[in-house]
C-alpha cells in the first residue's frame, strides 16, 4: 500500500522522467535511439549532479552577470549613438537654417540696392532733362 508522501514521491519521479525526456529530446534533438547517454554521480572523482535544480543552482549567478553586462555595454553604445546623431541632427539643421536665411537676406540687399540704383538712375536722367532744357532756352 502506497502512502500518501510515496504516492507524491512517485508522481514527482514521473514528472522529473517526462520533463527530462522532453528536454532531451525535444529541446536539445538528442535521437530517440541515443545509446552513449548514461547517468552518473561521479566523473573524475567529482561530485557531478543532473538534476535541474543542481543545474539552476550552480549557474544561478552566471546569466545574470553576463546579460547585465551586455545590457550595460548596448545601454552605453546605444546612449553614444543617441547623442552622435542628435549633434549631427541639430548641426545640419543649423547649417541648413543658415544657408536658407543667408540667402534670403542677400537677395532682400541685392533687390533692394537695384531699387535703389534705377530710382537713383530715373533721377538722375530727369535732372539731367531738367537741367539740359533750362539751359537750351
């Protein structure tokens, strides 16, 4: 007669055989006819344990310094990118506004020196008008 802790014990031991089979097989492509698989407690006189929880305890700490140090290396990359291109950004746009308003402002002094020159001119050619009239008479 099973108790209730052996009953527990057993469905657990199902459980821990289906997941590593899945594991195997299904995660890692392992052949479903693989012959060299065998399990083992010692290897070079090391104490050697396969269970996931042993797996997730000993490397518990790994991940997550190598994925912060990768998070903190692309965060560093990522912020100097940022800035190159938002310098760039605002100098080409400068630059731009610059030749824009340059140019306006030469073509508003060239309109307004021709203006000036042909009123200058006409003028000038009535006075001429004037002058030469006063003196023909």
């Amino acid at each position: 007669m099973l108790t209730n802790e052996m009953r527990s014990d057993q469905i657990l031991q199902c459980f821990k055989s289906a997941w590593l089979y899945a594991f195997l097989h299904d995660g890692l492509k392992f052949p479903l006819n693989y012959q060299r698989l065998r399990s083992a407690s010692l290897i070079n006189n090391n104490d050697v344990q396969w269970t996931l929880g042993a797996i997730l305890y000993r490397t518990r700490f790994f991940p997550l310094k190598t994925i912060n140090q990768m998070k903190n290396t692309l965060s560093n990359h990522r912020s100097y990118t940022n800035t190159v291109k938002i310098s760039f950004l605002i100098c080409l746009t400068s630059i731009i506004l610059l030749v824009i308003f340059s140019a306006k402002y030469i073509q508003s002094f060239i309109i307004r020196r021709k203006c000036f020159q042909s009123s200058s001119n006409t003028f000038n050619y009535r006075y001429k008008l004037l002058t030469s009239s006063t003196v023909d008479e």
